[in-house]
C-alpha cells in the first residue's frame, strides 16, 4: 500500500491527516466494507477536514500459537515450526500489513481498513495451522486418556480376581489382619495398583474383602 501517495491525495482535498499510535474501538464507529474509492468518496462529499490512521506490522509474537498443552518451561510454540508454507512469511516481520482510517461524520466515525494480501494468506494459514495442532492434541490427549482407562479397568480386573487367590483369601482370614496390611499385599500381586489412586484402590480392596469374609460365612 502506497500511504505516502494516499496521504498526498488527501491533502489535496485539504483534510488533514494525523497518524496515531492507537485508537481505541467505540459504539460511534462505523466500518466501511466497500472499496477504499467508496470511502474516499463519502469523505470527499461529506468535507470532512480530518482523519486519522493506524499502522499494524508483522511481529514475531504473531507466529506463537497460545495452547494449554505447551510446556511452561519451553520456548514458545510457534505456527511456522509446525507448517513449511508459514516459514517463508518470517520474511515480512517489520512490515506494515494494516493502515485504518478513521474519519470524523456528522453522526458517526467512519473507518476502512487495508490490509496486505500477503497478511490475509499468512492469516488463514496460521489458522487452519492452529486448528490442526489443537485436533491432533485434542485427539492425542482423548487417546491417552482412553489407555489409562482401559489400565485402571486392568487393574480393577486384576483386583476383583484376589478372590481366587490363596494368599490373599489365607490373609484375609488371618486374626488381626487389616486393611491397610491386605492393601500391601494387594500392591504385590499387583504392582500397578496405585494408578486409582489411594481412595478408589482402598475402596475396590475393601469389597473383595467384604466379599471373602461374607463368603465364609
């Protein structure tokens, strides 16, 4: 976009135009979706005297994906190490993409945008990049944890067969045993017994006990 040109056929036109660091989004502003020649022409024929305009660049905070899944401790995420047609966009960090302007109405402000084709291609590319990473963790994270279901129902199989096994039912039996002794045994048989977790792994325990003991009745 040629902004020294724009600025100099506004001037001619005698409008005024003021380049600002920011401007922050309010009710009154109206967006503009035609051409920028229809925005000029509305400003033309309203006399306006004044616009303003902001510039937005390419930085490289804009190619970092922000995801719950990454590693505090990692460097940050970025869309252009997990997508070869993003990295040749590394080119335009520094570059404007985006110049708005915002003219003073009668009623309203009215603004248009002009954003760089180069920036529209980067932006739907960095988000179908994003999309992506965030349904391959999703399915990831689903995946693992359908195995650490099916490793607890494992375990809880494994716990429900110390009925049938001498030791444990000889135990159980034993004056004076307790839970918490009957718990360690437990844990030898099975090893993995502590993936449910205190409470559950107790609980589960406990009703082959009870099971044991009404049995012998």
């Amino acid at each position: 976009m040629d902004i020294p040109k724009i600025l100099q056929e506004f001037a001619g036109k005698d409008i005024v135009v003021i380049k600002a660091k920011t401007m922050e989004l309010s009710s009154d502003m109206v967006s503009l979706d035609g051409t920028f020649e229809e925005f000029k022409n509305v400003i033309f024929q309203t006399k306006c005297s004044q616009i303003l305009f902001t510039e937005a660049g390419l930085e490289e905070e804009d190619f970092e994906i922000e995801s719950e899944y990454d590693d505090l401790t990692q460097e940050p995420l970025t869309a252009d190490s997990l997508s070869s047609q993003l990295k040749k966009y590394r080119k335009y960090v520094g570059q404007k993409y985006d110049v708005v302007f915002y003219a003073w109405l009668d009623k309203f402000i009215l603004t248009y945008s002009i954003k760089e084709d180069w920036y529209l291609q980067f932006l739907s590319l960095y988000e179908d990049t994003v999309v992506e990473f965030k349904q391959s963790k999703t399915s990831d994270r689903m995946a693992r944890r359908e195995e650490e279901e099916g490793q607890k129902k494992n375990v809880l199989d494994q716990i429900q067969n110390l009925y049938k096994n001498a030791e444990f039912v000889s135990s159980v039996h034993k004056k004076g045993s307790t839970v918490r002794a009957l718990l360690v045994l437990a844990n030898k048989f099975i090893p993995d017994i502590g993936i449910l977790g205190a409470g559950p792994s107790k609980e589960a325990v406990q009703k082959v006990i009870d099971r044991i003991r009404i049995d012998a009745v």
